[in-house]
C-alpha cells in the first residue's frame, strides 16, 4: 500500500490524527501529516504538495473538512479519501457551498483582527459530540487561531476528476450538513456513510485506519459514483 498523507481541517493541528497516525504506523504504513495555517488555500495546498512530492511513490491522501479543499489542488495522488469534506468544482469555495452549518457559526468568535477562535463548549457539542469527553476536551485543547480567508478559497485543479476517490459521510454530523455532503459525495467514485459525528479521527479513530488499510486498495480503478455504503 502507498504511503498515507493526512490533511486536517479548519482550527485543526497534525496531533488531531495522532492516534489514526499511530494506527497505520503500527501496520507498517508510512504516514505524513503536513501541518496547514500557511494563510490561504493556495499556500496550503502547496504545503501538502510538497509533502507529496517528496514520497518515492504516490500517497492515498486523506483530507477532512476544509482538507478536502486541499486535496482538491493536489496532483499524484494514488486516492483521494474525503473524510465531511469540500469537494470543489470550478470557480467553488466551501464557503460558496454553504460551509459551516449555522451551529458552528455560532460557535465562532472574531477577534480583532479578523482571525477567528472557536468558543470550547460550542466547539464540543459542534464537532465532538459523539466522542468520549476526555478526548473532546484533549481535542478542543489542540485547536487554534484561524487566519481569515481560506475557506474562500479556489482550488486551481481538480484532482478528483481524474484520480479515484471515496467520500465519506459522516452522517450525525453537526458542523457540515451530510445532505450537502451527500451532494459532494456524488462527485467521487466511492462512498461509504458512518453514523458518525464531524470528527471520527477523534472518537472512532479505527473507522479511518480500518478504511485506509483494508477498503482503498480495493478501489484502485475508477468508478464513478458507483455507492458503497457502510453504515458504522
């Protein structure tokens, strides 16, 4: 199996994959989690681009929430996986899909100088509301400041349409609509849907590891749309 990249989203850090991390690097899977914040989309995706560039061979590269954004840019991708997250077309931002639901906008606090923070309990019941409380409050303390801008950004590529895909849905999500999920997801050639919450990474790290080592190689060829549908 090629190698993995694992891209988190908006508010996020590297260390909220730790324990997805640590689970493929126990099978032997050599893992990177390029850390993002670099001020735009364009610069993000770059970031993750040259963690790509530097694997002997093309990685399966996992993007959730706005990491879909990111992966959307990307090239030499084996797989993309779309963990709840952006699946962009032409001249499309997360924000022009709707973004945020209205209970994650209103867990965001603007600060003055148009970064953003998001308040702790509102961050819990948004994004870890189905995961154990010791790990949602270990999650809520690893986010941070978001510059502005980023989820209006346009991926200049499209990988998507030329590289095999699987999307899943997280389907009790509470911070992206799973009915807009399930649009996006009509783009990719795979779809799996959990019964999870925004952040299975955080509660049901296993889900994702179990995905990457035991279905993708499965998808190697490109299907379109055709649903596999995995309800967890």
């Amino acid at each position: 199996m090629a190698a993995v990249v694992l891209v988190h989203g908006l508010y996020h850090r590297p260390e909220h994959f730790a324990a997805v991390a640590e689970g493929l690097r126990a099978s032997g899977i050599e893992v990177a989690v390029p850390e993002l914040h670099r001020g735009s989309l364009a610069a993000d995706t770059a970031a993750v681009q040259a963690v790509i560039d530097a694997l002997p061979e093309p990685p399966v590269v996992l993007g959730h929430s706005y990491g879909g954004s990111v992966i959307t840019g990307v090239r030499r991708a084996a797989h993309l996986v779309y963990l709840a997250a952006f699946v962009l077309d032409a001249g499309e931002s997360a924000a022009s899909l709707g973004g945020a639901s209205q209970r994650l906008k209103d867990a965001i606090a603007t600060e003055p100088d148009g970064s953003t923070t998001l308040h702790p309990g509102l961050a819990i019941d948004t994004l870890y509301d189905d995961c154990p409380e010791p790990l949602a409050a270990q999650a809520v303390d690893l986010l941070r400041t978001q510059a502005p801008g980023c989820g209006r950004g346009v991926p200049q590529r499209h990988s998507w349409k030329t590289t095999p895909s699987t999307y899943v849905i997280c389907a009790q999500d509470r911070a992206i609509d799973p009915g807009l999920q399930r649009t996006m997801a009509a783009r990719c050639t795979d779809v799996r849907e959990w019964q999870t919450g925004h952040s299975p990474f955080v509660g049901q790290p296993d889900l994702i590891v179990e995905l990457l080592l035991e279905d993708l190689p499965t998808c190697s060829a490109p299907r379109r749309n055709q649903d596999v549908t995995t309800t967890r």
